[in-house]
C-alpha cells in the first residue's frame, strides 16, 4: 500500500473515531503535514454533511435507492451456494442428530 492511501486511511479511520490506539502517532504525524490537515479538512466535512438533517435523510434515501437498484442488477457468482432458511435444521459433519434452532429460526 502506498504512503498516500496509508495516510488517508489512518486520517480517515481518526475521523470516524475507529483508529486503534496502537495507530494514534501515526495519524498525528500525518496531521503534522500540509496534505494530512487536507484530509482531515476533507473527511471532517463530509462527516459533517452524512451527518446533517438537511442532507442526511434525502443522501441516505438516495443511497439506499442506488445501492438496492445496483445489487438487483448484478449476477450473482457462479460458485454461489444457495442460503438455507432459517429454520432449516444445521446437522454438523459426523453428528447423528442436527442442532438445535437458535432464536433467529424461532421468529
């Protein structure tokens, strides 16, 4: 991974508040910097927008209409198993008899 894609990811996971601790002198080395502060500028405004009442709401209905219209859209892969339902019984290998259905099966 290259030194550019490193930094925006370090400043990028401090902005969402998911950078490790172990990571933290990294981010503030890279703040240290005039393409560091950039990022911050960048990633903290658009924070501020997703996060907005007025943006938001409209952005996510948007979003979310895209992403459903894309996935409907696409293949799915050829080695695809298809998903059992929830309440099929799960029978791991070598066992005589299946598990027992968790609560997810009993809704």
């Amino acid at each position: 991974m290259d030194t550019h894609t490193r930094l925006h990811e370090t400043i990028s996971a401090l902005a969402d508040g998911e950078l490790a601790a172990s990571e933290l002198e990294l981010a503030f080395a890279a703040l240290d910097t005039d393409e560091g502060r950039q990022a911050w500028n960048a990633y903290r405004h658009i924070g501020d927008v997703l996060r907005s009442e007025q943006c938001g709401h409209a952005l996510s209905a948007q979003f979310d209409a895209r992403l459903a219209s894309r996935l409907a859209a696409e293949a799915a892969p050829a080695h695809a198993e298809p998903l059992l339902p929830l309440s099929a019984p799960i029978v791991p290998p070598g066992a005589a008899e299946p598990l027992e259905a968790g609560p997810l099966a009993q809704r």
